[in-house]
C-alpha cells in the first residue's frame, strides 16, 4: 500500500513538472509586475499632488518607494531564515504555538518565554545526553551551559511566579478613614447578623433533570417548563445538539427549578430570588449563595437560588454559544415569580398564603446581575420589546433589586440599555475583580429613574480587594478560570469570609430597607463608615441618590460649559482644566456626563520643594486662585430646614496642567529652561559628590509616599451676601482613585487598573449655619468650589443638588 501512494505522488509530480513555469517565464512575470506596479503607483502619486497641490506628495511617494524595496528585501531574507529552521523544530514550533494559546495564561508574553526557556531546557539536556558534551568544542560548550542555565532559570522563575500568592502594590491611603471619628456607628443591630427563625430547606422543578438528583426525583414540588424561544438565540449546531443531549431538553423545555431556603412559621415572608452568573454548566453555580439562603431565610426572608446552569458556557461553544441570552435569564426569573403566585394563591398547596407578594426582591451576580435588571424592566411591560407578540404583564411589586458584579448590555432592549423605574437598586463590584473588569453596575445605575410618589433609592458601592468570585462559595478566588490560577495577583484580595461578610451587610440593610422600611440603615448606603463596626477594613467608595434629591446641575442639558440643569450659570476662575464630558469607565461609558475641573500651582514652588509638603497649605494670591462657582437663577429652587447639600465627586488620573507641553509649549522658554537647567545640573555634580547615594535613596522614598488626597473649600454665599465656608474633607477627603493589579503580568507593565468610581458628598445646611446664623439656605444664590488645599488635581463634579435628611 505504501508503495502504491508513493507511485501516485511521483506521478502527480511529473504531471506537473510538465506545466511548472520556467525561469525564463518567472522572471518575465517579476518584471511585468513590477512595472505595471509602479505605473499604477506612480499614476497615483502624480494624481494626488495635482488633486492636492502639492508637491511634497512626490517626494512622500519617493520615500514609500524606497520603504516598500527595503521592507521586500528584509522580509524574503525572513522568510529565508524561517525555512531555515529545521523540520523538526519547526513542527514542534508551530504546534507548541497552537496549543499554549489555547491555555489561559492572559498574556502571550508567557508563551513567549516558555517556547523560549523550554527550547533551551531541552536542548541543553541533549547536550549532555549520553556523553555528547565531551565531543563539542569550547565556543559550543560555553553556549550549551549558559543556554542550558537560562532555560533551568526560567523554568524555575516560571514556577516560583505562579506559586506565590501575588505581589505589592504601593500604599493608597483611606481618604475616608483620615475623617472617620467623627463619624457616628448607626444606632442597630449589624445587617449581617443571623435572625431568630429557624430554617428549612427544599427544592421544586421539573422532576426530570438527568444530572441533578435534587431538581428529579428529590424535588419538593413539581413546576412545568417554559418555551424561552423568543428570548435564546443559536441552540443549534453542534453546540446545540451536545446541551440538548447533556441537559435532555432544549430552549422550547426549560425548566423552572430552584433550591429554597425558607423562615418555620405561618408567615407571610417577603420573597427574594437570586441567579447566578456564566460559569461552566457542568460546574452547577446556585448552591453558592448557600450563605445568603441561610442568612436572610433566619432573618425572616425567603431566598430562592434559581438554576439556570443550562443557558451558562460551555466547552461546546468553541463550535457555536448560545446568543442574546441575558434577557433569557431575566424572564425565567419572572417565571419564578409566577410559579410562586400561583403557588400562594392555591388554598390547597402547601405554600399557600407563605408569600407577601409586595415584597419582592431580585437579586442577580455577574450576567444574573444584569439579567435583575432586565427583569425588573420587562416586569413593568406589556409585550416583549424585540417581539410584540410576545405577551409579557407580570406586573409584580419587586420593590428592590441587587446587581452583584453585574455585567451591562450583553441584552439591549430596542438597541438600548435596559432601563426601569420606581425600584430600589444596589450594586457591588470589586477592584481585584478579573472577569468583570469594570464597574458596570454604574451603567444601570444611571438608567433608573424615580417618577412616584413613593420613596426609592439606588446605591453603588466599590470595595477595594473583593474579586468576581468570592460572592459565590463554588466559583472561589480564580476569576478567570484558569488551571495555572498563578497568573492572577492575589496578594491584595481579601479572605473570601471578609467578601462575603461585606455583601451580607449591604445586602441585609438593603432588603430591610426596601422590604421591611427599616430606615436606620440607609445611611450606609451614603457613608460606609456608619457601619465601621460592621464592615471588614477596606477602601469603599459609595454613590447614593433617592427620591427626594432634586439637581441644580447634572452637566447632561447641553454643551454650553456657562449654563446649569436649571437655569443658572457656571464660571470658573484660573482653572487649568474646565470641560465638561461623558464620565468613562476603564471599559465603556457611564451613561452621564459631569464637568472636569484641574488646578495646578506648581509655578508658585519656583524651586521651593518643602511648600506643599507634610500637609503644609501656602497662601494662594487670588490673581492665581482656582475655582469654580455655580449662580442659582430665580427660577431654581432652593433649601429648606430639611435640606442638605449633595453631590457626587471623583478624581481623574489626567493631567491637571495640560497646556504644559506638546503643542502648548513655548519653544523658546523651553530652550531657556533647558539651558538653565544644564547649568544648574553642573553646578550641582561639583557640589555634591558624596551626597549621591543618600539622595538617590530620599528619591526612591518620595517616589513610594502615596498622593494625599483632595480637599478643597466650599463657600455658600446667600442673596444678602452672607456665606459659610467649609472643607470637603467636612464629610471626607476625596478618595484617589483606587488602583489595582488583577494579573501578575500587570506588574511587568508597572499598569495600574483604575477608573472613575464616584463619591456622593452630604452636607447638613442646618448644622454649617452655626458658623454664620445670618446666614439662610433658603435664600442660597451662589455654591463655590475653591481649590485651595493641594498643588495640583482634577476632579469629576457631578449631580449638584440637595436631599432631604434621612429621617431615622
């Protein structure tokens, strides 16, 4: 047979060896190429300088003529060495490319440095296989050694890198906690704390699940299954065929199944059902809120972890995922809902009259994040946006909904984010969160409105040192999912126990606010250290509004920099940085738009380096002071008694004195500098010799200590002229912005991840008049910020307005 095939290919080879062009051919055809070529390329060139009128355009083409032959000859003699690589390796190349990229390092660059060391590891081993280093010359054998020692070194760095937990990043400082003893611990029992019920569990569904003992046979109560066709995309193919045959059914059967943590007692209880994220459907992912079953079924609470393993990621989906499957997510939970109803209303079912249906939860991790608020959304709709004969009209009482590490818009209804009205909203996100990267949380956030009468509120909180998957006891510290998890940094993650004791209390407040109107505990959401006693040490950045916050400015009417939201007007003085513009996330935009405001007084130092430091705040000539004051018009409303100053606040990492070079810079000053400078730097080499070692060090030292963070005044001023003054850091200093590596490559890149995450700011008008009596918020004309307290900064201002005191 062998030989067979061998024949036919030589014969194959013949064949065409009789049709192969010649020499004499393959030159002809180079040259015409290359002359009708430059024919075109010229007529072109040519062309553009008469289009254009202009001549350099002659000499541009010249210069790309030479480019190009210079870049053909570099890259045959590339290719050239490439084929010069013998067959062996060469396979073995290609194929070791193919198969670690496949492995999830996060970064090519490790697979750089393994084929690397690994080439070098082995071929040293086979220089010293069987006696062959003895054979080999001197030059050679140096080469093998060394070669031999790098590629040992970097197996061995490789192994050490993924073993440890991860490495330092440099200080921040707790802008929060420099101001924390004045603040007061919320008089109440901590949120986290288990209730008095005692509690059973149970599960119901299908009945027929084939992988899942407790969703077949070991159900509580039996459910039908629902058609979500409208609402998956691309159960098919091959993908398709391997989830209906693992799962036994496909999108026209999904079931409707739940594990229940349930309050002894007659009840009713308020109802909350919480959903999980994408995860590996094998790995079932709704067990893992197991600690949030127990907690809030002992507090009263009825919790259901709701299964939706069967639309989660799959190895199949190399061949084909599921599509626009978020709103899937969301309407199976509205399912729930009505499986519950039914179930309450059914005099002789065993759940009958358990449930408070008006009070209503949802909660949601990760794309189940996403999909509450889809829920909440299509909860208040008639017919399914994307598909009008899709009847919807739950019409639920959801009364609040939780977006732990929410993802956004994977779903857009419309073509548009998903927005809802009239539901209190929390969400919680990370800063070493590795999967969801970027607080999308916010993005909802800005898309919910509060139209009635009733009271709402919506927070957002970020915590310094949470990941992805510590919210959930299965998904654990790899956010990534990867086999080597030593890629991640984990060194400034906190214990999964302190995670999950952090959404315990926010998620405990937030339930008893919204469902049983405990008020005592909606002052956490606007000031994390009310719950100081309650919370585990960490940087937590907070952003609040509710119902009664009514804005005088929100930077979203226009692009007149001079006009407000209400009808008065903004001024700036001697800012280095005023504009106003979309807030952006480190992936996408917020939604909104604030005014961006820099100062820099560098200029006052002139070599002065002492006059900022250690707290020290130098006198600013107010031919130089910055600020930034917005006039209220006649027509704006004003404060009352009830009354307090409010708004949101974040530092932005861009340059608070852009004008200092690129096109702004003088040339001629530059020059001067320059010289100056050169003659200084002499000066200064004679005089110091033996001083350099030490002041290397201070350098160092200084390049270690953390920014402080940002204060500054903020003056009222009334129509009669009277005016308090007062600092920011009156409620707290302004956060910087919190920095973290999620990979250890991160490292490599000295490349921080950070992004705009907001703080609202509260001021008690009331208490402020003890410094000024004469003066009376309600007649307030004038809110000026006046940047007085650091060298340098720019600051994100946003939703300007007032609140009224959370009455507790």
């Amino acid at each position: 047979m062998k030989k067979f095939f061998k024949r036919i290919g030589t014969w194959i080879k013949e064949k065409l060896n009789l049709i192969k062009p010649g020499s004499l051919a393959i030159k002809g055809a180079a040259i015409g190429l290359l002359i009708l070529t430059l024919i075109v390329f010229l007529i072109e060139v040519i062309g553009m300088s008469i289009n254009f009128k202009d001549s350099w355009l002659l000499v541009f083409g010249l210069l790309i003529l030479v480019a190009v032959t210079l870049v053909s000859y570099l890259s045959v003699k590339l290719i050239k060495l490439i084929f010069s690589i013998p067959p062996l390796y060469k396979r073995v190349l290609i194929a070791s490319l193919i198969l670690l990229t496949l492995v999830r390092f996060g970064d090519e660059r490790y697979i750089i440095f393994m084929i690397l060391v690994f080439s070098l590891f082995g071929a040293g081993i086979a220089m010293f296989w069987k006696g062959h280093f003895k054979k080999l010359s001197t030059p050679k054998k140096v080469v093998s050694i060394l070669g031999f020692g790098i590629g040992v070194a970097g197996i061995g760095f490789l192994i050490y890198f993924g073993s440890i937990r991860g490495l330092e990043i440099d200080e921040q400082i707790n802008a929060a906690k420099l101001t924390e003893a004045k603040v007061s611990q919320i008089e109440a029992p901590s949120p986290s704390a288990n209730g008095n019920f005692q509690v059973t569990t149970f599960t119901y569904g299908s009945g027929k699940d084939l992988r899942r003992e407790e969703f077949a046979e070991g159900v509580t109560y039996l459910t039908e299954s629902v058609d979500g066709r409208a609402f998956i995309d691309n159960w098919a193919k091959f993908s398709g065929w391997w989830r209906e045959k693992y799962w036994g059914f496909d999108e026209k059967e999904l079931p409707l199944n739940a594990r229940v943590w349930m309050p002894e007692g007659t009840g009713p209880f308020p109802l909350v059902l919480v959903v999980h994220g994408n995860h590996p459907m094998q790995d079932f992912s709704d067990p893992g809120y197991d600690y949030l079953g127990e907690f809030l079924a002992s507090k009263g609470m009825i919790l259901a972890s709701v299964d939706e393993n069967f639309i989660n990621g799959s190895w199949t989906d190399l061949f084909g995922r599921l599509e626009k499957e978020n709103d899937a997510r969301g309407w199976l939970l509205l399912e729930h809902l009505r499986v519950w109803d039914e179930w309450n209303k059914m005099d002789t079912h065993p759940l009958f009259g358990k449930v408070d249906m008006d009070k209503i939860a949802l909660m949601g991790h990760s794309r189940g994040g996403e999909a509450v608020g889809h829920a909440a959304m299509l909860n208040a709709l008639e017919y399914y946006p994307d598909d009008a004969s899709i009847k919807l009209g739950y019409d639920f009482n959801i009364k609040g909904v939780v977006a732990i590490a929410p993802v956004d818009g994977q779903y857009k209804p419309g073509g548009s984010g998903t927005k809802f009205e009239n539901v209190n909203y929390l969400s919680l996100h990370g800063a070493q969160d590795a999967d969801v990267t970027s607080f999308a949380g916010a993005m909802q956030y800005e898309r919910i409105k509060f139209t009635d009468s009733t009271y709402h509120f919506k927070s957002l909180i970020y915590i310094s040192g949470a990941n992805h998957g510590q919210f959930n006891t299965s998904w654990g510290d790899n956010d990534i999912l990867a086999t080597f998890k030593g890629v991640l940094n984990r060194e400034q993650l906190m214990p999964a126990s302190e995670q999950r004791e952090i959404a315990k209390v926010y998620i405990g407040a937030f339930l008893e606010a919204s469902l049983n109107q405990r008020d005592e505990y909606l002052p956490l959401f606007l000031d994390p250290r009310k719950g100081k006693d309650w919370l585990p040490e960490s940087i937590y950045l907070s952003q609040f509004e509710d119902s009664n916050t009514r804005v005088w400015a929100n930077f979203d009417e226009d692009f007149e920099l001079t006009t407000i939201s209400s009808g008065g007007k903004a001024k700036a003085e001697h800012l280095t940085v005023w504009r106003e513009g979309e807030i952006n996330m480190e992936y996408g935009k917020k939604g909104s738009r604030a005014v961006y405001l820099g100062w820099n007084y560098e200029k006052l130092n002139e070599g002065i380096d002492t006059l900022w430091k250690d707290g020290a705040k130098p006198s600013i000539p107010d031919s130089v002071l910055a600020s930034y004051t917005i006039t209220l018009d006649s027509i704006s409303f004003r404060p009352d008694s009830t009354s307090m100053l409010t708004f949101s606040l974040a530092e932005s990492t861009e340059s608070s004195n852009p004008k200092s070079g690129g096109k702004w810079k003088n040339d001629n000053d530059s020059n001067e500098e320059e010289e100056v400078d050169v003659e200084q730097e002499n000066e200064v080499e004679v005089e110091e010799n033996d001083e350099n070692k030490e002041e290397d060090k201070k350098d160092k030292d200084q390049e270690k200590t953390p920014d402080p963070p940002l204060d500054f005044k903020i003056i009222l001023i009334d129509e009669s002229g009277e005016q308090i003054e007062f600092l920011l850091s009156e409620f707290s200093h302004l956060q910087r912005q919190v920095k973290s590596r999620v990979l250890k490559i991160d490292f490599l890149d000295k490349k921080d991840h950070s992004e705009n995450i907001f703080q609202t700011f509260t001021y008690d008008l009331e208490q402020l008049r003890i410094g000024n009596p004469n003066f009376s918020p309600q007649l307030l004309k004038e809110i000026k910020f006046q940047f007085d307290q650091n060298e340098s900064g720019v600051v994100i201002l946003d939703q300007l307005g007032i609140t009224k005191k959370i009455n507790l």
